[in-house]
C-alpha cells in the first residue's frame, strides 16, 4: 500500500464516522419530533430553533452525571460492555458504498461485505449480554438472555433475507449488488432502475429483512431485553452517565448502518428512483453551464440519494414504534423461528426456480405459496386465553408462611 492509498483510506474512515457520528443527534431529534407529532404532542422545543439543540442538551447532562457503579458487579467487564456494544456498531457499515466514486467510498470494497455486515452486526449482542451478567442484576440478566436468544432467531431470517440479493447479483460484494440493480426495470424499462424490491423475490426478501432489522436493533416491537414494563431497563438498568449514552449512541449507530445494508441491497443503494437527468442532457447539447452543473449534480446526487433512503428507512422505525405493542417473548419465537426462516427459505427456493427456469414457473410457484399460506392461517383457530378478574388486591404470603 502506497503512502496514497494510506490518505485516501483515511480520509473514507473520516467521512463514514463524521457522517455517523454527525447524524446521531439529527436522528435522536427526529425521532422525538415524529413521535410527538404522532402522539399529538409538541415535542422537544425549547432549546434552539425547533429544540434542535435538545440532544447536545442531553450530552451534556449525560456527560456530567454521576457514575454508580454496583457494589457485586464485575468492574471490569461491566466497563467494558458499553465499548463492546458502541464498536461493531460503527466498523459495521465500512463496506457500504455511498457513491460511485471508489476513492471516497466504500471505506473497504472486499469481496465479503454481506458477510462482514453480518459478523459486525452479531458481534454488538455480546456487549448487551456481558452488561446483563457483570451488572449482578437479575433484571439486567434476563434483559442480556433475551437479547442473545432474539440475536440468535432473527439473524438466520437476516441471513436468508439477504442471501436474496447474494444469488440474485451472483456476489457477496455490495458495489456489485448497487451496479446489478442500476440496469433497465424488468429489462423493459429503460427509465427505471430495476431495483431488487421491485421483483417478487426481492419484495419478500426486503418485508423478512425489515422485521429482522427491527428485531436485530432491539427496536419495538421488539424491544423485550429492555423492556421497562418488565425487567425496569433490561441490561441497562444499572448504567448511567456516558455508559449509558454509548449504549444509547450504539442503538441509533446500528439503525443507520442496517437501513444502510437494507437501501443497498434492495433499494438500489445511491442510485436515482429515475434513470433519467435533464441536466445531462443539457449538458451534452449545450455544454458550458451545464457542464458544470451536471459534473456537481453527479457528484452530489448519489450520496443524496442514499442518505435520502437511510432517513426514509429511520422514519419507519419510528413510525412502527408510535404503532405497534411490544410483543410477549413467546410470540417474538414464534416470528422469527416458524415464520421468517420457512418463508425466507420459499422466497430463495422460488427465486433459484427464477434463475433456472425463468419467470412464468416462479409467478407460479409464488402463487401456490400465497394459496397454501392463506389456508393454513386460515384454518388456525385464534388464541384463547381466560382472565380471572380479583375484587381486592391480596398481598403476597409465602407458601411456608401460609402453611404455618
């Protein structure tokens, strides 16, 4: 590696991490603001324009409150959890292009950035389950058990969601999966880029993608291992001060770097929704200005494209918070162990069928999946569950003490 190469890696490490540690109080303001406005509330307002200086507030008063450490707790490895849990957060979206400029971006284009992803994105539970045991809390263990069995069910959904995009693309790199989908929609479309959500498999692919990365990023509905309702913050419970703040720090991280995986993989990742550019056109016949202009645009235009797609991605986590319940652990199971990995399982059997046979047989197979799967819901019979209703509240008498 030559002393350029050295700078130019440099210099894509700055800008990822600028740009995610730049976003972080962007995002934590945004999610506040929507969430106000689907509670019909006002939101965070007071300190700057907007309260857009709320979350730098919230740094602050984090910075400088006091750290409690528990008196039976594992110092060491309790320290190091929130670390532990901050860092696959920010290094896993370092094979994510933004762009086509191979100078600026991806930080790292190696032949096994799905993998990479996945081994980052895995790498994150151990921080939750190490804060759970080294907190000596019963409530932050079961928060750290829960996190690393909830890991373990949805990251083979993932896996087979995403294994989607590695047949369909025949690669395991993601500029590859990028310039597979910037070709003709359909191969009929010439306008249209044919982006991976936009065919049956990748549609499917794309729905078992977003219940795992909510699932993956401990997001409601899914957000049991901190369940206030239950375990009163889950492997938090016994954090405050900047420990706290890089768990924070490393759930907000971990959403932008997994909408980043889900825009690139299915969403035509910095390419256009239009593969048309009037500016280029009036580039090529009239040169001069819009030379110029159209040279800015096509610089400027993939990252905007992308981290148009990012945000986009961060308002449906948001929306599917202000929206769904939390979900009891028993039905989180079921999800991710007898729906998401059979249906992930159909979608890259139907698309293989795709690959050898071509679309009519595919279409068919689809179809026959869709009919068996609305017959077999149909004929479950719903939950039945009784509640046994109490006129006064009875205080709590151990068996020996009853007995006695």
């Amino acid at each position: 590696m030559t002393l350029a190469d050295l700078g130019w890696a440099f210099l894509r490490i700055v800008i990822l991490l600028g740009f995610l540690l730049g976003a972080l109080p962007v995002v934590i303001w945004l999610e506040r603001r929507v969430l106000a406005w689907f509670q019909n509330r006002i939101g965070p307002n007071r300190l700057g324009p907007f309260g857009l200086l709320q979350p730098m507030a919230d740094a602050a008063k984090l910075f400088f409150k006091e750290e409690i450490i528990p008196a039976q707790a594992d110092r060491l490895i309790w320290s190091l959890a929130p670390a532990l849990s901050l860092f696959p957060a920010l290094v896993a979206a370092a094979t994510i292009p933004w762009g086509p400029n191979r100078l600026l971006t991806p930080v790292a284009d190696v032949d096994i950035g799905i993998l990479y992803f996945l081994a980052m994105s895995s790498l994150a539970a151990y921080g939750v389950l190490l804060a759970g045991w080294a907190s000596n809390n019963k409530y932050s263990l079961l928060g750290g058990l829960r996190a690393s069995a909830q890991v373990i069910s949805y990251e083979l959904g993932m896996g087979l969601s995403l294994a989607t995009a590695i047949l369909y693309t025949g690669s395991l790199r993601m500029t590859d999966m990028v310039e597979a989908q910037a070709e003709p929609l359909w191969g009929i479309v010439p306008f249209l880029h044919n982006w991976l959500v936009f065919t049956p498999w990748g549609l499917v692919g794309a729905a078992l993608f977003l219940v795992c990365m909510l699932a993956e990023t401990n997001r409601a509905p899914f957000d049991l291992p901190e369940a206030e309702s239950e375990l009163v913050a889950g492997y938090q419970t016994e954090y405050s001060s900047m420990k706290f703040a890089a768990f924070f720090m490393g759930e907000y991280i971990a959403i932008l770097a997994i909408s980043g995986i889900m825009a690139t993989c299915f969403l035509g990742g910095y390419l256009a929704p239009i593969n048309v550019s009037p500016i280029q056109a009036l580039a090529e016949s009239s040169g001069g200005f819009w030379s110029v202009l159209a040279a800015l645009t096509g610089a400027l235009a993939p990252p905007f494209w992308f981290v148009a797609k990012v945000f986009g991605l961060f308002f449906v986590f948001v929306w599917v918070r202000a929206t769904l319940l939390r979900l009891r652990y028993d039905q989180l199971m079921n999800l991710g162990w007898r729906f998401l990995i059979p249906a992930g399982l159909v979608n890259l059997a139907l698309l293989t069928v795709y690959l050898v046979w071509g679309w009519v047989p595919a279409l068919v197979g689809y179809a026959l999946a869709a009919a068996f799967y609305l017959g077999w819901t149909g004929r479950r019979k719903p939950e039945v569950r009784e509640l046994i209703y109490v006129k006064e509240a009875q205080p709590y008498r151990p068996k020996e003490a009853s007995h006695a």
